[in-house]
C-alpha cells in the first residue's frame, strides 16, 4: 500500500474515531440530561393525578356537603379510613382541616400538629393540588431502615368553591423509580462501553499505521478480527434490546393493570374527562406495548431463529387463511393461492412472512372495494429466465388495495416507517422490516412495486438452495 494511502486511511480512521467518541458520549448525556428528567416527571405527574382522583373520590365518600372538616366529623370516619389504607396501597395518609391542623393521619404523632408551609396556605387553600418528590427513611419487611422515594401530594377538598379540608397522600415509588434508573442506566452504559471497544481497535490500526509498511496480509487479518470483534459486539447490543424490551414490558402491564383496576373501582368517581384521560393513558400503554413486542419480534428473526427444514408453502399458506379467516369475513375479501413450492426455510418464520405480507393486503384496502390478494410463486435463474431448474423461487403477493407512492417503495421496509396515520390504520409499522429481515436471512431479499390507488404487488426471492441449513444467515 502506499504512503499517501496510508495517511488518507489514517485520517478517515482518526475522523472516525472523533465521531464515536461523540456519539459514545452524547448517548449517556442525553439519557442523563433529557430522557431521564422527562420520564421521571411523567412518573411523578402520573402519580399525582392518581391522588388527585384518590382525594377526591375519598372527599365524595367522607364528607358531607356542607360539612367542614373538624375533629368532631373526623371521628366519623376514622375507622372506614384505617380499612382504605392498606386498600389502595398507600404509605400514608393525612387529613387537615382547613385552618390546617391535622385531625387524621396513619402516624397518630401528627395529629394536631399545625401545617404552617406557604404552600399549604397559599395554594392547596385555595383549591390547587401540591406535589413534591421527597426521601423519607421507612421501615423495610426485614425491618430495617431505608431510604424511599416519595411523592407527598396535598389534595383540597371544595364544596362550593369554599376550603373545606384537604388530604396529604403519600406513594411509595420507589421501585418505578429504580426500574427507570435501571434501564437508563443500561441504555448509557452499552454505548459508552462499546466506544472504548471501538477506540481501542482503532488506537492499534493507528499505531500501525503509524509504523508504516505494514504488509497486505497482515492488515487484512487485523480487519478481519475487527469484524468479528464488531459482530460479537452487534449481537451483545441485540441481545440488550431483548432485555430491556423485556424491563420495559413490566411498568407497562402495571400501568394497564391500575388502569383497569381504577377503571372498575372508581369509574363512576372520575367523572368524563378523567374517564377520557384515563383511556388515554391504557392507549398510550397500549401502543408502547405493540411497539415494544414488535421490536422483539424483529429481533427474533435472528435470536430465536429454527435451523431450515423442507417447508410446504402452500400448507404454510393454508395455515395463514386459517387464522385471517375473521378479518376475511368482516372485510369481504377473498385470497386466490396458485401452486406453491416446498422450500428449505425455517418453518414459523415463513408462517410470520405470510401473515404479515397477506394480513398487510387485506387491512389497506380501498373502501369501495372488496380485498383482493393473489399468492403465487415463479422459478427463475439467476439471468432472469423462467426455468424449471432455476436459481430462485419469487413468491408474489399481489393486491387491489390503496397501494402507495413509488418513493417509498425502499422506505417502507424501515423499522417503524408508517405512510399512514394512527388513526386510519392500525399497526406498528414493524411487519415489513420483519418481513425483509426474514427473507435476508434466508439468502434471499423482498421488493415491492405499487401505484396509489391501484394495489400494490410483493415479491420475495429465495434461492432454491440454500448454503447452511440456516446456521449463518443474518
């Protein structure tokens, strides 16, 4: 290699260098200073509407109208609060009178204490909740002391537009807490690690190029160990994105699981722009939940992958119909399968390419119009013949539907690439990328063509033989 060859790779290399240095450090900062701020008030606003609704639903349950919170009337419903405690899983609970003096509390040491912070005078008197996050020290189930994240609301009671009392709730959050903390914490650490990893394979390029006349061999040997440290480190950042996709999923089945449980309980009490926040949330939960199931699914394609086995497609395709057969009848459509082939492939992933590329004909459809798909497969040598002994099978998938613009013919085999919004069409804007990560990792590729307004037509080509049985594809 010559000199000037040299210098120019070893400033393209020190570029590179520079550039994953950046990026290995704007990943941590961006979770420390953006991401984690954002996710953490969200926690603690969330948590304050659930004891805005818990203060008020109580109000209704305690107090009678006109009726000003006193010692007298607290005596009444001392006992139905004690049972509620344990009940709606709070750390504590207190209630004040409007002067502030606090005439119920789960710590029988605070009552009659007087509340006497601005806050409580100058906002919750006048019918404005109060939040604040605080470390309070508390007892552990091995009972010893430790140190809780808390979220203290005060929440008035009105009747009339008159302050008639107010209640402090007090929730424990610190396991939502550290479950967050937990995944920012990984998400920084992933590419901060494999910045040094980079760094360190190109400080030893560096240095040799620095040496200068390095023989042909021995420099290919060294990307050749590079790529395999790279690919090692590739697999390490998918099998992350499984895990943390995995932490996620958690916190999401609880918001869902409250949500429901609040719904059913308390349903009545929340009136309907609470009813219409609290559906907005399960959907918010909801979609995060198919995102993050549709980000395990393309990650599958390769984690779980099945070794190849002869697959009967046109089985496979009669299994599909079979679990469309609902869609089918509520669309009117109809699916026209020709002959198919038996292929080597792995079985389930031929089933999910199937389903997503005919489930795809079927769900964008114009409404006018009664879904047409027709499934068919061609031989083809590599020189683009028709021949029985051939290369390549296409499998095409043809519909009558909506189709979409010829720009975005590459666009939409994107991770989460939607043309459409939301509202018009369910869906994750996933199966695509899983359908051409699948046939990838069959040896193969997927195209489409399409005109708006007049269908659009899939094409997946797999080689007839296949190299390894599946082991090494993708």
């Amino acid at each position: 290699m010559k000199l000037r060859d040299l210098i120019l790779k070893n400033k393209a290399i020190r570029f590179i260098s520079i550039v994953s240095i950046i990026i290995g450090i704007s990943f941590p900062l961006i979770n420390i200073y953006y991401v984690y701020p954002y996710f953490t008030n969200l926690l603690v606003e969330n948590t304050e509407n659930e004891a805005v609704r818990l203060g008020t639903h109580m109000a209704g349950m305690y107090f009678k109208h006109n009726e000003t919170v006193t010692k007298e009337s607290i005596h009444r419903i001392h006992a139905q609060a004690d049972l509620h405690i344990d009940d709606l899983n709070l750390m504590k609970l207190k209630i004040f009178s409007p002067s502030g003096e606090t005439i119920y509390s789960t710590s029988p040491k605070d009552i009659g204490t007087m509340n006497e912070n601005d806050y409580f005078h100058q906002m919750v008197a006048k019918g404005n909740p109060f939040t604040k996050v605080v470390k309070k020290d508390t007892k552990s189930l091995e009972g010893q002391t430790v140190t809780a994240d808390v979220v203290e609301t005060y929440v008035p009671v009105m009747d009339d537009g008159k302050f008639i009392g107010a209640f402090e709730i007090y929730y424990d959050i610190t396991e939502r807490n550290d479950a967050l903390s937990s995944v920012i914490f990984k998400s920084s650490v992933i590419p901060f690690a494999t910045m040094f990893v980079f760094i360190f394979v190109i400080s030893g390029i560096l240095v040799t190029l620095d040496k200068n006349m390095i023989k042909q061999k021995e420099i290919k040997n060294e990307m050749k160990i590079y790529a395999e440290k790279l690919r090692a480190s590739n697999k390490e950042l998918q099998d992350f994105a499984h895990i943390a996709s995995h932490d996620l999923q958690e916190p999401l089945r609880k918001i869902t699981a409250f949500g429901d449980r609040l719904k059913s309980r308390y349903g009545d009490a929340l009136g309907e722009q609470g009813s219409d926040y609290l559906e907005r949330m399960q959907n918010a939960a909801s979609r995060m939940q198919h995102l993050i199931q549709g980000l395990l699914s393309f990650s599958r394609v390769t984690t779980k992958a099945k070794p190849f086995e002869p697959v009967d497609l046109s089985a496979t395709a009669d299994g599909v119909m079979s679990d469309l057969e609902m869609r089918l009848q509520d669309t009117g459509g109809r699916v026209e399968i020709g002959e198919l082939p038996t292929v080597s492939a792995d079985p389930l992933q031929m089933r999910q390419l199937f389903q997503n590329l005919i489930g795809n004909a079927l769900k964008f459809h114009k409404e006018d119009h009664r879904p047409l798909v027709r499934v068919a497969a061609e031989l083809y040598k590599t020189n683009g013949s028709v021949r029985k002994n051939a290369d390549y099978y296409q499998l095409i998938f043809e519909d009558n539907g909506i189709g979409f613009d010829k720009q975005y013919e590459e666009r939409i085999f994107g991770v989460f690439q939607r043309l459409h919004g939301r509202k018009e069409y369910e869906g994750s804007g996933i199966g695509l990328s899983v359908c051409k990560k699948i046939a990838e990792r069959h040896g193969g590729n997927i195209s489409a063509q399409s005109t708006p307004g007049e269908g659009a037509k899939f094409i997946v080509t797999l080689p007839v033989t296949q190299r390894d049985g599946g082991k090494n594809h993708g």
